[in-house]
C-alpha cells in the first residue's frame, strides 16, 4: 500500500462512497422539517463520522417522529442502537449511553455555532434528556417545536414533559456542585408517589441551583493574548521573479508514485537538479515582486503539469506555537492547493506514524468529487489508526460569503499546543476546530506533541480532487502573502479544586471539579488519572474554554467496573488517588492529587 506523504489528506472521499449506517426509514408525513434538519445533521462530517453518534441520533430522532417519546430511554439506546446485548447491559457499569451523548450534546452546541449558524432550526440534546427538541433559532429561547397532533404536556419531548431520563441518565452530568452516585446494587420499586414527590423536589433542586448560579459573582477575562513578533516567518518581499529564500525553504521533487494519492503533477525546483519534464525558464516557484510567493501549476506542450512543493524539512523544524499563512487559493477541477506539516520523525517512523495535519485545504465541487467548493475548506489530523479518508477532518465554510480565491487574501492558522490543537481563520480568536486526544478512534495514538516540518504546495489531480479538465486554469497560481511562526505567550494554568468523594466498589459517581483561572486564559487542556487504574476516571470536556471568564468547571466520572479480553474486573475496595492536570496552551499546568477511599459495595 502506498503512503500519503502529502498529509493532504489520501482519498477523503473514501469515507463518504462508504457512509456510516444511517437512520431507519422515516414516517412519510409531518415533521418534514425536523427530518431535513436530521438529515443535514446526519451528513456533518463532525456527525457522519462517528457510527455511534449516528447511531444513537437515528434512534432517538425516529422514535420522537413516530410518537414514542416516551420509550427513548437508556436501556433502549443501549441495545437498540448501540449494540449492547440485552441480557446483561448494565448501565451502572457500561456508560456507553451517557458518554455518547455527552459527546453528541457538545458537537450539536459546535456545529450550530460553526456551519449551522444560519439554520433555521436547532437540534438539541437537553441535559438530563434523550428526547431531542429543535428550536427555532429566531426564538431560541422558546420552549421546543411541538408537532402537530401532540399536546402540550411534551410527550414529543418539550422540557417539562414526558421522555425524561431516568434517575441514572440524569446524574450523567450533575447540576449541583456535590457529588451524584449511582450504586448498581440500588433497590428499585419506589411507589408512584414518592417517585413524583422525588421529581417535585428536583424543580425546587434545578431552581435552587440555577438561583445560586445566577447569584454567583463571575469573573470575566478582559485581556487578549499579546503575540509579540514572530520567531520565524517569511514575508516574499524580494524583487519579481527572485526564488524563495534557500535557507528557509527546500523542495520535493517528481512524482514518486502518485505521492500516494494518485497525484498527476511532477514537482519541480526553481533552480539545480529537476525531472526532465521541468522547464527552468518556467519556474514552479518565485516572488511576484508585490510580496507574495507564487506556486504554479502549469501544463506544459508534452501535456504533462507540473509545479512545486516547498517545505522547512531538513531546514528547520517546529514544536507548538501558533503558525499561520495569509493566502489566496485557486479553484479549478482537479487542483489541490494546501499548507500542512509532516512529523519531523517520518524518516525514522514513516507515516502515519509520525502525524500530519492539514492546516488548510481545499478542492472544487465537481460532479466527480466529492469536493469543498470555493467557500468551504478542510482541515485534518493524521495518525495511527485515522488517516487518509478516516482522518480527523473538519469542514468548515468561509463566513460572509467568503471565498478562498477572493482578492482579500485569508489566513488560516493553528494555535499548537501540548495535548491539543485549535484550527483559525483571519483571526487567532476565530477558532472553529479543536482537537485533541479525547476524540481519537480506539487504538489510536496523539503524535503532534514533537516536532514538525511546514509544507507549502499546489497538487495537480489525485484520488481526491480527480483529474484537471478543460476549464482548469493554466496556468492557476497559488499565492502565499507570508508564513509565520509565533511563540505562545506564558500563561500561568488554572488553580483547581475537587473534593474527596465516597465511593463503593460497583458504583459509578460523578462530582464537581471547579477551576479558577489568574488570568485570560483561553482554552484549557484538562487530564485525569487514577492510581490504582482500576478505577477509572473520565471528564465531561477535556477543553475548557476561559475565552471570556476567569471560573469554570467540569465533571469528574469515577467508574469502579470496567471490561477486557477476561471479562468484567471490578475494582477491590481501598485505598486509591486520582490526579487532575490542567495545562494552557503555552505549556503551563497545575495538578492536584486528591486520595478517595473505595469501600465495599455490599
């Protein structure tokens, strides 16, 4: 099998000729825009590609349209949708539901603010619930879109209504800063009245809490990052027709099989050695004498096209920070301009081994391809076990109306950091992709925390984009404005603070982790660990964001059973410890290692 070398991303129409398993066969009448707006969920690719995210959307969303509300519930979702076999899911042991959910609720609030800002309606995941609602966005503060031929009360799902939770589900991201446990050998057969009595008292609990949340002094970040100067860049402020800087830039060259994407262009240097089918008085690569960089992709009389890509390998190397490129992107079938980096260690390790990540990229949209179009771009992470079609991609569409190829030029950039990677566009607070090891497929390995060559390139064809026609461009020129590496600014990590809380073995309990930031912040990589590991931890987010306050918080999930290859373990009662690290995104972190006891569970 043939590598991607190119880090743009092997035939990311794979995934999409193989889809995910889809919804089941929907009502033909009514909820006709609550099923566009589920088909359209459905198809994001933050959605589409994970099984169980579709999953999970379809079941919900199919029993809320066909009146069954009332029976999305935990045990349903579990097996029905998920997999899990019915004579011994426990949900008190396997919490597949809540954390899938928990997953699906905070990529829902991510597209509807990115790519979905403009919907009409809104899909939500209320907390506490697996009934779906959408809201019209006009009235987003209004209660969910009641179908026709249902009541009030909300047996499709509205807030006060029928479909809620049941005790488990709802303590599957707690509402009060203390601990909530779920014991799995709780007794059940509460009378009807207690169990309404019990939900009475949980609207005065909600209320109390809410009250005291609104009550609470909060602090608000007023600073901005001060990014200082760059510590490496490369303007292209030379005179017309001067070649990139040598000590800055080196190139690739030929073909080398396709670069394992089935590319058609051969990769020329503008000066030295070249493939025959390089013309040196045509180069690939030179400054335009208006400061940019100028990578062309030409076809030549023999019919062969040509052009260039540059990289810093083997010249320089790069480990976190924030590195960006102020650009202006052709458009024509079968081109594929990109600014990505490869693992410095691709010798050693080859790839995927090493990482790549796609900082921008883009394809047109032909009837052949599965493509972006002029106002739409792609942004990738390659790794062990996602790479090529199963990398970890985002798409994101330009605000505005705006256009890769339009006279404004645009920047897109990373904030590079240990554990974690933001994706920008024009502006380093614009960010609308974060990645980091919690959304890794099983198996998979974080490779971005070493160092990492830039690359700069216009591929001609490939698996991706398909072949160049007759209205591509030729010549169709890339133009670069500036690459730019900055240092992140110090920022001290948060203080953090978490109670110790009453465990028993073969429970599961989740609590409060509270962090108080010095100063702005902006987002915040959070880890946990135990020891012993037999009890395992898990958090709500694993990126909280201090964009705009100095307090936030997250959910801490201990959970006492687990399962391998041998079966169920469950861990034995004593004496353990849990560490919570919290680093920024300049590398600072704070810990605090609490001990817990883990008692008997009869």
């Amino acid at each position: 099998m043939e590598l991607d070398t190119s880090g743009a991303g092997s035939d990311k129409s794979t995934d999409l000729r193989d889809p995910h398993p889809g919804p089941a066969k929907l009502p033909a009448q009514g909820f006709q825009e609550e099923k566009q707006e589920l088909e359209w969920v459905l198809q994001h690719p933050d959605i589409a590609r994970s099984p169980n995210l579709v999953r999970f959307l379809s079941f919900i969303c199919n029993r809320y349209f066909e009146g069954e509300a009332s029976e999305i519930r935990e045990y349903a979702i579990a097996v029905e949708a998920l997999g899990r076999k019915a004579s011994n899911f426990d949900s008190h042991i396997d919490p597949i539901v809540r954390v899938t959910a928990r997953t699906l609720r905070k990529k829902l609030e991510e597209i509807y603010k990115g790519d979905g800002r403009d919907r009409t309606l809104e899909m939500v995941l209320p907390l506490g619930h697996y009934v779906p609602q959408f809201v019209r966005r006009s009235h987003l503060e209004a209660d969910a879109v009641i179908p026709n031929g249902m009541d009030s009360t909300g047996k499709a799902g509205s807030i006060a209504g029928g479909g809620s939770a049941d005790a488990s589900e709802v303590a599957e991201e707690p509402l009060l800063p203390r601990t909530f446990a779920i014991l799995a050998h709780h007794k059940r057969g509460i009378g009807i009245s207690l169990l309404a009595l019990l939900a009475l008292s949980g609207v005065f609990v909600v209320g109390f809490f809410l009250g005291q949340r609104t009550d609470r002094h909060v602090q608000f970040a007023s600073d901005t990052l001060q990014w200082g100067e760059p510590v490496w860049s490369d303007e292209f402020n030379e005179p017309a027709q001067e070649f990139p800087d040598p000590s800055k830039w080196t190139y690739d060259l030929g073909n080398q099989s396709g670069w394992g994407n089935h590319e058609l262009e051969i990769y020329c240097s503008p000066k030295g050695l070249n493939p025959p089918e390089c013309d040196s008085r045509r180069p690939n690569a030179f400054q335009d004498g208006a400061g940019h960089l100028v990578l062309r992709a030409q076809k030549g009389r023999d019919g062969n096209w040509t052009s260039a890509r540059m990289t810093t390998r083997g010249l320089k190397d790069f480990q976190y920070g924030r590195i960006e490129a102020r650009m202006k992107l052709p458009t024509g079938s079968g081109l594929w301009p990109s600014f990505w980096m490869l693992g410095a260690n691709f010798d050693t390790v080859g790839w995927p081994a090493a990482g790549s990540l796609d900082i921008v990229e883009n394809i047109s949209l032909t009837p052949r391809t599965n493509g972006l179009g002029p106002g739409m771009i792609r942004s990738t992470l390659h790794g062990p076990r996602y790479y090529g079609g199963n990398g970890l991609w985002h798409d994101f569409k330009l605000p505005n109306g705006a256009r890769v190829d339009d006279g404004a030029f645009h920047t897109y950039g990373i904030i590079w950091s240990p554990g974690m990677i933001q994706f920008y566009f024009d502006d380093p607070a614009n960010i609308f992709f974060v990645q980091d090891a919690s959304d890794l497929p099983e198996g998979g390995e974080w490779v971005f925390d070493h160092h990492f060559s830039l690359f700069l390139n216009l591929a001609v064809g490939g698996d991706w984009p398909g072949a160049p026609g007759a209205t591509t461009p030729n010549p169709a020129d890339m133009l670069v404005d500036y690459v730019r590496v900055f240092n992140i600014p110090s920022i001290p990590a948060p203080s953090i603070q978490w109670q110790p809380v009453q465990v028993k073995s073969g429970s599961t309990v989740a609590s409060i982790v509270s962090l108080q930031a010095v100063k702005y912040s902006s987002r915040v990589h959070l880890a946990c660990a135990t020891e012993p590991a037999t009890v395992i931890c898990s958090l709500a987010t694993s990126v909280v964001n201090f964009s705009d306050t100095l307090s936030q918080e997250d959910t801490l999930t201990l959970s006492t059973e687990s399962f391998s290859d041998k079966g169920r373990i469950v861990a034995p009662p004593g004496h353990y410890k849990v560490t919570i690290t919290a680093t920024t995104i300049s590398g600072d972190h704070s810990q605090l290692t609490v001990p817990f006891e883990l008692g008997s569970g009869q």
